[in-house]
C-alpha cells in the first residue's frame, strides 16, 4: 500500500520553510498532498487561487505531489479522504511542539489510523512562518529582507501586493 500524507497550510504566502517541508515530504512519502485549509473567519493577503497558482508555479510537476485544497473539514478527515494515512507537520518552535502535539492526540482520537509525522527545518529557516513574513512587510525596505524567506513568484507577487507601501 503506498504511503500518502498530507501536509496542509494557510500558505499565506508561500514561504521557503513551507517548500523545505514538501521536499521533504516528497522524499518521505510516495504521495504528497498539499492541501490549503480554509478558514472562513482568517482574513488573506492573498485569495485561494492565488495560493494556489503559487503553489503550482513553486513546486512544478512533482512526481508523487499533488496540490488541492479543503474547507470545513477536519485535517485527519481530509487526510481520511485522500486515503493518507499520514499528516506531514513542522515543528519550529516549543509552542509549535506544545500545539502539534494536543493536535495529534485530538487527530488520533477521531483518526487512530492516521499518524502525524514531524519535522523540524534547517536552522536557518527555522524561525521562518507566513505571520513572520507578513509582519516584516510596510517598513521602508521591506523588499530587500523578505526577498530572503520567500520564493521568487511570491516575492514577486507580495511586492505587486503592497507596491504602494
């Protein structure tokens, strides 16, 4: 039986971790599923087929990914659906083990069958999520330190975003 996961995200914007994680993901797993989560109540910075044309110019046409999204659902039940029977995470930062791991145990309470699978970045991504991102744009210079932490297409779509700030 193939070994699927799913890793799942906001991807809001797209960051260099997030494509560390399915690089990783693609190695672990003979199918990958990047799947942006919808919450209603979160305001974006960019729409759901922005995120996803992103997503695909990013990561291209990979061999055992695929790129979709879910909305109102459990991650452990969209995780069921694509018959995954793991879910791919990241792990920054204590707080990040303190959530992921009440998440897990919540997870294997509706989904036993489903495992979450963990993995911590490089150090020098570590530090590095979308809020993060998100939080150095405005200031003068911006461009220049967030060009660092994101994809071109992002970068470029972030500076189209906010050209007159």
């Amino acid at each position: 039986m193939p070994r699927r996961a799913v890793y799942a995200g906001s991807f809001d914007p797209l960051t260099n971790g997030h494509l560390w994680m399915i690089e990783q993901g693609a190695k672990l797993f003979d199918h990958l599923t990047v799947a942006i989560g919808i919450n209603p109540d979160k305001h974006y910075t960019f729409s759901l087929e922005e995120r996803l044309r992103l997503l695909h110019e990013c990561i291209g046409e990979q061999k055992g990914v695929t790129i979709d999204s879910f909305e109102n659902q459990f991650l452990v039940h969209y995780a069921d659906s694509k018959r995954a029977r793991f879910i791919l995470r990241g792990i920054r930062t204590e707080s990040d083990y303190d959530y992921e791991r009440g998440m897990r145990h919540i997870n294997s309470d509706l989904r036993p069958e489903v495992a979450s699978v963990f993995l911590m970045p490089p150090r020098e991504i570590a530090e590095v999520s979308s809020s993060f991102v998100k939080g150095l744009i405005g200031p003068e210079g911006w461009q220049e330190i967030v060009k660092q932490y994101v994809p071109r297409s992002v970068y470029r779509a972030l500076k189209k975003q906010f050209k007159d700030e």
